[in-house]
C-alpha cells in the first residue's frame, strides 16, 4: 500500500461510515464524522455514553485531514494549501489534537475544526485501521444471482461460513501462511479456495430479490470445529523438518551457554557468588529456550455468513 493508495483507503472508510465529506483535494480532506465514526476516532467515552443516556443529537467532530508527516512535501499533483489553512503541528495522540478555525469551503465561520496529519506510522491511521478490523470480524453478505431469471422463480441459496487464518511457524525465525477457508452449513463440504471463490462474486449486505434460503445443517459452533479440524489435519501433514533444525540449534545455544557458566560457577568464591551465576544461567537458558523452540499457532483473522447460489 502506498501513500495514494492509502489515501484511497480512508477516504473509502469515511465513505462506508457515512462521514460527511465538507471539502477535498488531492492530499488533504475535510470531513464531519458521522457518529459511528466519532465513537471510533475521539475517544469521548464519556461524552457517547451521555448521548446514550439522555438521547440528545450527537454532535461530532470535524477533521482536516493532511495526507502527509508533517514538514514532508504534498503528494504529487497536490496543490499548495493557502495560507490561511495552512495546518498546525500535528497532534502527539488522536485523542487531544491540535485545534483551528481558519475558513474551510463549506464551513461557517468559527466553526472549530481538528487537525491532523495521517500518514504510515500516524497514530490517526493505526486508529482508521483499528476501527476496520474491529467492524469487519464478522460479516454477513449475499451474492447477486448471476442470472435473474430461474425455472422455480427463485434461486435457492446455501449459507457458507467462510474464515481466514493466519498460521505461524515460530522459532528463532518466523514464517506465516493464509488460509481462506469455508465450510457449507447446510452439508459440511470444505472447500480451501472459498476465499478465490468469493473474489469473482459480487456481494451485497441486502438479500436479494427471488431468493430464498436453505436449511443450515450445521451450528456456526460445529461448523467452525470442523473447519478447524481439517485445517489442524493439513498442517499435520506439512514438512516440519524446519522444526528438527530449529530443536538442534536450540540444544546447541544451551549446550553454549553451560559451557560459559559451569566454570564461572565452580570458580565461584562464595555460595552467594554461585547462586546468582545459576540464577543467570537458568534466566539466558529460558531466553533461548522461548527464542528457538519450534511451535505452531493458528488464529482466527476475520470470518463471515456468505450466501452462496446453489445446493452444496
């Protein structure tokens, strides 16, 4: 991801959240954030949970958005900015930036309006990431009928659980693989391109019209241990030769390490003097025993209800 593509990125959260977008240019953006927006973004706890309480109209907060670390030069194509909205140094925490209220097209004069630059490492994007991660764990998404016309007069559907997982292989080096697996709910099929698969659907939140839904078979609960299970039996079957080698090295740092601190230790000249020396002994042997032990993980990314045309 690049800086235009990061760009893209945000614009495209503001979009899907339902932000007000005042003004934008090529490197900077203007925006009244919509309340789930605001929720994700300021950090107001208290102020959401008085909203929450009272039922009084929200009022958020409004951004201008600089698509660059500050002092760095705009993106290219992107005009300079006037001097009256020159930006103000950029906040040390989303959670309390610098403020203004220098004229902005499509505001009133006065208006308070929050400043910030967001960039790769900026806490506001880590922020903007965040807040997608956390909406996007679960999903639940129709696929449009490729064809609209059908001898029943409506398309049946199966629901599928889809799932990404993230597996690593971890010793004093570290490697990690995706899977984007599914599992039909109405018959118990795997099938481990599911992610392939749902890159040439085109998806919608809504259920479309002429369709109806099959059975489900299997709990999202059994589903999701099946799922798992025929992921565990794959990995089973990899090569762990990676593993044997990363074992040997870790027998040969504590083999190095006793050798260091056996003579120290029987050289020592108090029993206080020995007991710390085995006392750092044992601590730099469960150092290396943590760094090069071989282990295998396997967590859950992200997951969702996909309701797929067919009987599978």
């Amino acid at each position: 991801m690049n800086a235009r593509q990061m760009q893209k990125f945000v614009l495209s959260y503001l979009q899907s959240t339902k932000s007000h977008i005042i003004e934008k240019g090529p490197s900077h953006v203007t925006v009244k954030l919509s309340g789930t927006a605001d929720r994700a973004l300021t950090n107001r706890p208290y102020y959401w949970s008085f909203v929450d309480r009272t039922g009084a109209e929200p009022e958020t907060m409004t951004f201008h958005w600089r698509f660059e670390a500050p002092g760095e030069e705009p993106l290219p194509g992107a005009a300079a900015a006037p001097a009256s909205a020159s930006s103000a140094p950029a906040a040390s925490a989303p959670a309390a930036p610098a403020d203004a209220s220098a004229f902005v097209p499509g505001m009133t004069a006065g208006a308070r309006i929050v400043r910030d630059h967001v960039y790769f490492g900026s806490a506001r994007l880590q922020q903007i990431f965040d807040s997608v991660r956390q909406a996007g764990r679960c999903v639940m998404m129709f696929e449009e009928p490729r064809d609209r016309t059908h001898p029943l007069g409506s398309h049946p559907y199966t629901a599928w659980l889809g799932v990404n997982f993230k597996v690593s292989y971890e010793c004093d080096m570290k490697r990690e693989e995706l899977y984007g697996w599914g599992i039909s709910l109405a018959t118990g099929v795997v099938d481990e391109r599911f992610l392939e698969r749902l890159r040439g659907a085109k998806l919608t939140p809504r259920l479309p019209a002429n369709v109806h839904l099959l059975p489900n078979g299997l709990t999202l609960r059994k589903a999701l241990a099946q799922l798992e299970g025929a992921l565990e039996r794959k990995l089973k079957a990899a090569d762990f030769s990676w593993a044997a080698e990363a074992d040997e090295r870790r027998r040969d740092e504590l083999a190095r390490i006793d050798e260091y601190y056996r003579p120290m230790i029987e050289r020592a000249a108090t029993a206080e003097q020995a007991e710390a020396l085995r006392n750092r002994r044992r601590q730099r042997e469960e150092e290396i025993d943590w760094q090069y032990r071989p282990r295998v993980s396997m967590t859950m990314i992200n997951c969702g209800i996909f309701h797929l045309p067919g009987i599978e």
